[in-house]
C-alpha cells in the first residue's frame, strides 16, 4: 500500500512550479464499503500515515474524489476513486545524506531558507545523484540513508532553481509546511524577486513580459515563447530597470508564475537575453567588440534574490533577502568601468 511518507518531488526541468496538477496515489473504494468518512478512510488504508496528516492534505485542497476537491467529513461511497494530488509529479529517486556545507539564512521548525550557490544541482537525476541540494539537506537534518531520506521526511522544496542560477529556495520541514507552502506557490502568493544583468539598453524603465512558454520543438532542452497557447504555458515576468551601462542593463525581475527558465526565456524573447545564458543567446557579444572580455562569465547573471511569503505556522508574512554573489558583483563593477569610458554615440 502506498503512504504519504511515498509522495516524492518531480525530477522537472528547474524552476519550473506548475505545470498542473499530477496524481501521487490514488484509493479505489470496494464495491462493498460501509460508508465512512474520507479522512478516516484514508488514514486506515495507507501505511505509516497518521489521521492528522491526511486532514492536513484535504484542507490544503490535495485531495480528491473524481475531479472534486473534497473535505474530511465527506463520506466516501462504493467504487469512489479518491486522489491524491500535488502540483509536481513523483521522483523515484533514493536520497543520499552528504555533510556538504549549507548557507542557511533562516530556519525554525517549519521551514529553512537557504542560499544556493551557482553550481549546486537541485535535485539527484539526470546524471546528478550526488551533491546536490537535496542530499545536503537530507545530512543537515539528521536523516538517515533508508527511507527516512525520501524528500517528504528531509524537507521538502517546493519549488527550484536552475543549476547555474544562484539565490533563496524555501525548504518546508513537516507536512503542514510543505502542503501549505506547495499551494502558495501554486496559488502565485509567493513574492519572487530576482536580479539580472541582460544584454542591451532596456528602452522602459520597467515593463512587463507576457508569453506562452513551452518546450522548444527544435531544441527540447530549451523552451520558447509561443502566441499559440496551446503550444505553452501562461507566463508573466515583470521587470525593473536598476541600473544602465550602455550595452548592458542591470534589472529585478518579478515573476507572477514560475515556468521552465521563464525569465531566462522572456528576457531572450524580448531581445536583452541574460548576460552569459548560453542556452538563450547570452553568450554572443550583442554590442562592442573591443571589450569582449566582459563576455567571460562562469555562469548566467541570474540570481533569486528575495522571497516572501505567509509563514505556515505562524501565518504571518516573512520575507528574506540575499546579497548578491561575488561573481555577479565582480561583473557589475566591470561594467560600471566600462560604462565611464563609453563613447557617447554608444549610449
């Protein structure tokens, strides 16, 4: 029999929160079932699940009967197929405890905020099953390397960043936390705010993005903007313009949903690709060509910088801030050199 303790994070592309909502297990009721109510039901027929965590999954709005959200008091009838769902699919990957240094900025006994370098994979797959986020959390909460290490008993994210972008990522400690916070981001409640140095003059001081994203048919490990909605996702990025060096603009961007490399992809589509991306263009020298060495970076110029939102337990509004990381600083300061010696026809 399946458990709650079973449910497990989606191996997707980073960043990527919504892509819908994905079955993790499903209850088939006999055709003989006295009636009874769902949390009980529920409770008595998965293994190594308490009541109290079943009612924390209904009131989150994760389960269901048929297509229906239902409460715990619903009594279940005969053939009643009941669904538990989640805005991420299952990951069947066995987590690894590593004692790999964390940059915490926040923790207590709900959730812990931490700083991920550029670099640091996520989550194990895709050739990564060692030294990744997840396996460094897995040691800094004292798990051990059975099934304890699976990602609902270790913490969970809810949500990711790619490899090669740095920032905040919120870890939910317990179950109320993770079904709580899994919804903020479902429900775009989450204040996301990075920072970004974009190729080109940014003509507006700040504006707004809004595209389709979805894979991109000749290359599918990018992702593009399509006008056919069929094609992709709703996505807004909202920007602001936080400094201007003349071939290349300092920004926030906020995001309003979380697709696949959404700022990363909105920023290409409107032609100011993120300062060395090399999967969006961001590689190519779009102005100059004397000072081609502003072209090394060892990553994309893309950090998450804030992230707020209500604290599960407490049910207050928390919002945390990071600097931004020596190699993007080091860039700036670069540019803002550069920036004086510009010739006035370039600006």
């Amino acid at each position: 029999m399946a458990g709650l303790d079973d449910l497990e994070l989606d191996d997707l592309q980073p960043e990527d929160e919504e892509q819908g909502m994905f079955e993790h297990f499903r209850l088939a009721v006999d055709p003989g079932q006295a009636p009874m109510r769902v949390d009980k039901f529920m409770a008595t027929h998965l293994e190594d699940t308490s009541r109290h965590r079943v009612q924390t999954a209904i009131k989150e709005g994760y389960v269901r009967v048929g297509d229906k959200v239902v409460k715990a008091n619903y009594i279940v009838r005969p053939n009643d197929i009941i669904r538990f769902v989640m805005p991420y699919r299952r990951r069947g990957v066995e987590i690894l405890p590593e004692d790999i240094p964390l940059d915490i900025v926040y923790e207590d006994d709900d959730v812990l905020i931490v700083n991920k370098p550029a670099g640091m994979v996520v989550h194990p797959g895709h050739g990564n099953y060692d030294g990744t986020l997840i396996n460094a959390l897995a040691f800094h909460l004292g798990l051990r390397q059975e099934a304890d290490a699976g990602d609902e008993r270790m913490g969970v994210l809810v949500h990711r960043i790619d490899k090669d972008t740095s920032g905040l990522l919120a870890v939910a400690k317990n179950d109320e936390a993770q079904l709580n916070l899994a919804k903020q981001f479902f429900d775009h409640s989450i204040d996301r705010r990075y920072h970004a140095i974009v190729w080109g003059n940014i003509s507006e001081d700040e504006g707004t993005v809004d595209g389709n994203i979805g894979r991109d048919q000749s290359d599918r490990v990018c992702f593009r903007v399509y006008d056919d909605p069929e094609k992709g996702k709703h996505a807004v990025t909202h920007y602001r313009v936080l400094e201007r060096f003349g071939y290349v603009t300092y920004v926030e961007c906020k995001l309003e949903t979380g697709r696949t490399h959404q700022i990363r992809v909105h920023m290409a589509h409107i032609g100011h690709p993120i300062f060395a991306d090399e999967k969006y263009g961001g590689m190519e020298i779009r102005k100059g060509t004397v000072y081609a060495k502003y072209k090394q970076c060892p990553r994309q110029a893309l950090h998450a910088k804030t992230l707020g939102f209500v604290h599960p337990g407490t049910k207050k509004w928390i919002q945390f801030d990071s600097q931004l990381p020596s190699d993007m600083t080091s860039l700036l300061d670069k540019w803002r050199k550069y920036s004086c010696m510009m010739p006035e026809e370039d600006e």
